[in-house]
C-alpha cells in the first residue's frame, strides 16, 4: 500500500505550550453576552459605597500657610548688638517643624483650647460631634477626678431637667489641675435625673450641666466625653502632615486632620499661635539672661568705681594736687591700656565661668537652654553653642511625648550626640581659659615692670597716679556695661517673632469618605470583578474552546468547524439537507476534496485524543455528504473496541469487520446498504480480544486493496488516538488523517499530547475539525460566520443564530 505524500499548512509542529493563555475574543463575547453582570456589580459596589458614606463618621481636614524663617532674626541682632554675638542658633526648616509637631507644643495648645469635653449627638445610624454653638455646657472640677474616655448620656426631659447615664465595665479617671490620672473604676450602672445646674458629684464625676439651647423637641439625646490629654495629643500630633512649595521655600503647609471641621480649624490657629509665641520667648530668654549676666558684673563693678571715686576726691582735696606731671602721664596712659585689656580678659574669663556652670549643670535634659551671650573672639565657642542649643530643642520635640518619646530609637543617639556637643563645648572652654589666665600672667608682669620704674617719682605724684588709674579703668568697664546693657534691653523689646501666618486656617474639605472618588472606586471595581471572573474561568477551563486554543498548541489546520446538532437524528445529512449543520458537513467535504486532489479512492481516516468528542457522527455525516454529491462512499468501523457505528446504525450482533480480519467472511456479506444511495456501510462486527494485532495482519492490507477498487471515497472511524495505538497503525494507510475535537470537552494538554506523538509517528497528513460548536452562547465570528454564510441561498435569511434551520 502506498504511503501519503500529501503535506498539509506547516508542518505540523506545536508553536507554543499550553500554559495559561487569554482568548481575547472570547472575553469581549462574555462581556457583550453578561452586560447585565457589569450592572449588578457596579450596582452592588455604589451601594457598598453608600452604606459606608451612610454609616461612617466623615474625617475632614485644615490647612494654614505658615512663613518659617529657618535662621530667625540672627544678622538684625548681630547688626544691633555690634560686638556683642547675640545670635541665636541655625535652624533648618526640618527642625522647625520638629519643633511646631513636638509633643510639648500640641500639649500647650490642647491645654489652651476647650478640648478636654467632646459633645455629641446621638443619631440612628451614627453620632456627630459638636463643637461650637452648644445646646448645652458641662462644667467641671479641675481638682476632682473626672471619668475618662466614657461616654455620659444626656437625655433631655424638659426645659429643667435631664437624665445622666453611664454603662461601663471599667473606666479610668483623671485630675485635670493636678494633670495626673486619677484612681481607676469598676463596673459602672448609673442613672440619675438632675435639674440643670445642678451639682453632679460622684467618685468619679463632679460637674454641672447648663441649658444653652435645648428647647427643641427633637433635641433629646447627646452625650458627651472626657478625653485623656495624653491621649489627645497623641492624636492630634500624628495627624499633622505638611508639604512645602518648593524646595527652596520656607513657605510651609500644614494640615490637620479629624472629625469635627471646625475644631480643626481652631486647633491649628491655635497651633500657630503657640509655635510663634514659643519662638518669640526663646529670643526674649536670650536677651534677658544676658541683661542678668551685665547686670552682675555691673554690681561688682559699681562698688569698686564708688570706693575709688571718693578716695580719688579725698586725696586732692587734701594734698592739694590736681594734675600729674607730663612724664607721669606717659606712664599713666601705659597703665590704664594695660588695664583696660586685663578687665576685658577678666569678664571674658568671668563669661566663661558662667558658660562652664551652666552647661555641667543637669538642665540640658529637662529644660530648652537659653544661654546669656557676650562678645567673645573666639566664634567655634559660639558654633559649638550654637550646634548644643539646635540639639536641645531637637531633643525636647521628640522626648516630649512621655509615651513615645523615650522608646524613639533616635533618643539614644540624639543623646550621645549631645553628651559628645557638650563635652567638646566644656574641653574648648576650659582651654579658653587656660589660655586667658596666660595672657593675664603676662599681662600682669608688665603692670608689675611700669610700676617698679614709678617708684623714682614723688611719692604724693605716685600715689595720685594710682587712684587716679582704678578709677578711670571702673569708669571705662562701667561705661562700656551699661552700653551693653541699654543694647540688650533694646533689643528684647524690639524682638519679633522669626515666623508668621501668612494664611489663617480654613477647611481643605472631607478626606474620608470622599463620595465622587469612592464612586469611582465602586464603578472601577464592578467593571473589574466580572472581568475577573472570566479571565479566571479562561484559566481555570482546560478545554478546547475554539481555533485560537487550537492554533496556540500546533499549526495543523483546521479544515472545518461542526455546528452543534440539536436534533433527535444521528445522520441530520440525511434527514436534514437544508440545515446548518449539514452546510458545514458540506464545506468539509469540499475542504477534503482539495487536500486529497487527483487521488483516486482516498482514504480519509476519522480520530481524535479521547471518546466521546463525536468521532462517529462526525463520520457517519461526512460519508453521507460524500454519498449525496454522487460518490460511492464506504463508512468502515474500524473501532472495534468501542464500536459506536453499531449502536447508531443499530447493527449490533451482526458480522462486519472482526469477522472478515479472522477470515470467518467475506467482503460481500459484511458491506451493508443503506437508505441513502451511494453510501455503504462495513460496520465493525463483534467486539475481538485483539483488535491491534487484527489492524497489523495482512488481512488489513488486502482489505485495503479491494475496498480502493470498489469505492470512490473511503472513510474509517477509528479508536481515539489519545487512548490506543489502533489509530497510529490506520494512519499508514490513510490519504488524510482527521483529527477531531468538540468545543469544551476536549482536554487541551491531552490534545497537545496527542499531536505530539503524531507528529512523533510521521503523521503529517493531518486537518483538525472542531466539533458541536454552540453558536447560540454567543461566541463571535462562529455566530456571524454560520448564521450569514450557511443561511444565505436557502431562503431563511441570514441565520437565526441558533445553528441550524430547515423549511
């Protein structure tokens, strides 16, 4: 028997795995076909949505536009204070704002506001605060203990009187004045009537409620809440945010964020209010610290000028000697300079006790440090003070949060770095003053020298000249504090603060819920949920649901496509000409006879990857259209395991292949007629226990041999090729090998096995057909193709859409 050379498109070669892949067409079908599965979930989701604007409390947020000078006011007081280096310390931008959020800055501006009481109205599907505008006040006593964190309800009776309620399992108290907690609580069952005004006094509680407005019927029920400092600092402090204009900017926003619009709004004026008063008193404890450090050396200073001024009068009054001669002049003026530089180096070293005082005392940790500044040369002391204070204030913005503060994992090094800042600070001024006490050494050997050459003058003259010079140098030193000290004192009353508003707080409006983007959301997610779910169905189905599946896993091609029969009758060729599913019979008819050409008597063999893909009707109704063009046509049951022909044809028991294979009949008494002319049937007989080795005797070839003679077209129906080897072996002698699959039973990875092992064999003969194709579920292109292509000419139209129709 003649092998085939018929080579089909390419090669037959799988061009990809069969790993998850998305058939787009497939998903655009779904989404047109379940449109009305878009619109129950957009639905569902806007009225999640609706349910939480309903239910949730709105959160909403303030802003204020604040000027932060990051180097304050440094070159004004530099400018004024000439000589003096009253400069405060660098800021950068980011410490400011430290400083602004710190927990001692919201805890002074909580303690400034009337925040210690929440109001509340009560409401069925949610409470709202109040603030501003209260029907009621409640008064409390800053010395007793008051209930935290408990909701007390209020029921309004009458225009008189009211009810008070509480339920608590536990509770908390806490003394406002004493700013401490109180004694804890127990369970708590209280219900109590009181007029308004009246003193409420429990362990737990002392206060009155005062009527302002609750005249209204509706008016009821409100509560209202003691709320924890601590607690309310926390929670105000972690809802700052800010953001800057630009890089370059010190333009700062700063926003806030929380229930009740309003308090927001005087939360952060108020938080603005306390930050640049914080930032003018720092300035102003400078200046005042340094006027006490003047005013110190002034006192030492003021004594010693009077002493001499009187002893100076005394003596002139009683030696009668006004004037010093000319050569003791010269000697006084080399005195007085020496004098004057050693009472300069003496403050200086007096300066620098005090800076060593004050900076080993153990305030560096507990409080801001405002060190008294005096003109010093040496401008490192001042960087390193300067660095020391910019420390400080980073310390005391983070460590102000009890709670938090300390357990900061930056607390510990700030600390060493201030530890190290102030050591380095302490080793330079005690070198300093090593140094000064030097130049005083000197300085004082040379006093010693001029005074020793004095002792040639006169006595009287002698004695005038050194009255007269502790009186000048006092004098001098005197003059010269007091200067400093006008300046100072100028200066903290010209003192403005580094910062300003430049924009008052306003409302930025509600954050959460926000009702268009939480919309948005819902739309978003109703539209992607369904298309989810079919991307998944896509994933999670591993049949074969059309061309695409099958030009994904080979390049065979696919010579037809099988409408889905819906009728009672196997053979619908021949009870149903005029239908659908007959056309497409009819274009794989047409489809063969091209891929066959010339040949004479070609032998189409029909399979597929596993039973149940509609193999026997596929081949059935391809002999019956082969038979009705006018071509004797013999159908061969060549599945002899699983003979599917006998059961449609209803020919069991009866002899057919197996039998003739055994050599127990003949080809003429097996091949059987059939209503419809030109189509013959050899049907498979009874079952044998050994097909494969009847389909490899010579018997099979002389079959082959003989039918060829007798029929113009040979179809065989055999065995899955994905469960026995009987296929494999009827290929050889087959002209064309079709392989059938059936739109969403045939499995995807045993239908790219079994083209694999075909191809392995040599099978290259081969077309695909796609079998019970569902037109009506919508898929496209497989609609519209069948329904216009196979209806036109047959006077119903273009298709219905259901797969077939007949007149």
């Amino acid at each position: 028997m003649d092998q085939i050379k018929f080579q089909t498109k390419g090669s037959g070669i799988p061009v990809s795995n069969t790993g998850i892949t998305l058939d787009y067409k497939k998903l655009i079908s779904d989404v047109i076909r379940f449109w009305w599965l878009f619109v129950i979930t957009i639905s569902l989701a806007l009225f999640v949505v609706y349910m939480i604007h309903r239910y949730t409390q709105p959160v909403y947020r303030a802003s204020l536009v604040l000027l932060v000078d990051e180097r304050g006011s440094d070159k004004t007081q530099a400018n004024m204070m000439e000589g003096f280096g009253l400069s405060t310390a660098m800021r950068t931008l980011e410490n400011q704002i430290a400083i602004l959020t710190s927990w001692e800055m919201v805890r002074t501006a909580i303690k400034e506001l009337d925040f210690d009481v929440s109001y509340y109205k009560t409401g069925r599907l949610k409470n709202t605060e109040l603030y501003g505008g209260l029907p009621f006040l409640v008064y409390f006593d800053q010395e007793s203990p008051q209930l935290l964190n408990t909701p007390i309800y209020l029921t309004v009776i009458d225009q008189e009187r009211f009810r008070l309620e509480i339920e608590t399992e536990s509770g908390t108290s806490y003394l406002y004045g004493a700013e401490k907690y109180g004694p804890s609580t127990g369970k708590i069952h209280y219900s109590q009537e009181f007029n308004f005004g009246d003193l409420v006094e429990t362990p737990w509680l002392k206060l009155r409620v005062y009527n302002k407005d609750l005249s209204r019927p509706e008016d009821k029920a409100y509560y209202f809440v003691f709320n924890s400092p601590d607690e309310l600092t926390s929670s105000y402090k972690s809802s700052f945010t800010y953001s800057r204009s630009n890089d370059n900017s010190s333009i700062v926003r700063l926003y806030v964020t929380g229930h009740n619009n309003t308090k927001n709004v005087v939360f952060l004026n108020k938080m603005a209010e306390v930050f640049i008063r914080n930032n003018l008193e720092r300035k102003n404890q400078i200046a005042t610290n340094t006027i006490d450090f003047i005013e110190e050396q002034l006192l030492i200073i003021s004594d010693s000028l009077s002493s001499k001024g009187t002893e100076l009068s005394h003596f002139r009054t009683e030696h009668q000697i006004q004037s010093l001669s000319a050569q003791t002049e010269i000697y006084f003026a080399r005195l007085e300079h020496i004098d004057a530089t050693a009472s300069d180096l003496y403050l200086k070293r007096n300066y620098y006790n005090y800076l060593d005082r004050y900076f080993r005392a153990d305030t560096l940790f507990d409080s801001t440090i405002a060190p008294a500044q005096y003109p010093i040369e040496n401008t490192s002391i001042f960087q390193q003070i300067n660095k020391l204070m910019e420390l400080n204030m980073e310390w005391h913005a983070i460590t102000g949060d009890k709670k938090s503060g300390i357990y900061n994992p930056h607390v510990v090094e700030l600390k060493s770095m201030m530890e190290i800042a102030r050591r380095t600070l302490l080793e330079a001024i005690d070198n300093q003053k090593i140094m000064l006490n030097n130049e005083l050494a000197r300085i004082e050997e040379e006093r010693r020298s001029i005074t020793a050459e004095l002792y040639e003058f006169p006595e009287k003259e002698r004695q005038l000249f050194g009255i007269e010079r502790h009186f000048n140098l006092n004098n001098e030193v005197y003059t010269f504090l007091l200067r400093k000290r006008s300046e100072a004192q100028i200066q903290k009353a010209s003192n403005t603060p580094d910062h300003s508003i430049l924009e008052t707080a306003r409302s930025a409006g509600q954050v959460y819920p926000t009702v268009s983007r939480d919309r948005q959301k819902a739309i978003l997610i109703g539209l992607v949920l369904p298309f989810l779910f079919f991307v998944s169905r896509q994933i999670a189905n591993n049949k074969i649901t059309g061309a695409e599946d099958i030009e994904r896993i080979t390049d065979l091609p696919i010579i037809g496509h099988i409408i889905h029969n819906s009728k009672d009758a196997s053979n619908v060729v021949e009870v149903f000409p005029k239908s659908i599913i007959t056309e497409s019979f009819r274009r794989v008819r047409s489809r063969l006879e091209y891929m066959n050409g010339d040949k004479e008597a070609p032998i189409i063999a029909i399979s597929s990857s596993m039973p149940g893909e509609g193999k026997t009707f596929c081949a059935l109704n391809l002999a019956s259209v082969f038979a009705i063009s006018g071509k004797k046509t013999l159908l061969v049951g060549f599945d002899m395991r699983k003979p599917g022909l006998n059961s449609i044809l209803n020919l069991h028991h009866q002899e057919g292949l197996s039998s003739y294979l055994i050599g127990k009949a003949k080809l003429d008494d097996i091949i059987q007629t059939n209503s419809l002319d030109n189509l013959y049937i050899l049907p498979s007989g009874a079952v044998p226990p050994n097909p494969s080795e009847l389909i490899g005797s010579p018997r099979t070839v002389k079959l082959f041999e003989e039918l060829k003679e007798r029929f113009e077209i040979i179809l065989l129906d055999t065995p899955p090729m994905g469960i026995v080897a009987d296929g494999y072996m009827l290929a050889r002698y087959a002209d064309t090998m079709i392989f059938l699959t059936r739109q969403n039973f045939t499995i995807r990875n045993v239908f790219s096995h079994t083209v694999k092992q075909m191809l392995d064999e040599g099978i290259t003969n081969v077309g695909v057909i796609i079998n019970d194709i569902q037109v009506k579920k919508g898929l496209m292109g497989y609609g519209y193709y069948y329904g216009y292509g196979y209806g036109y000419g047959y006077h119903y139209g273009y298709g219905n859409g259901y797969g077939y129709y007949e007149e």
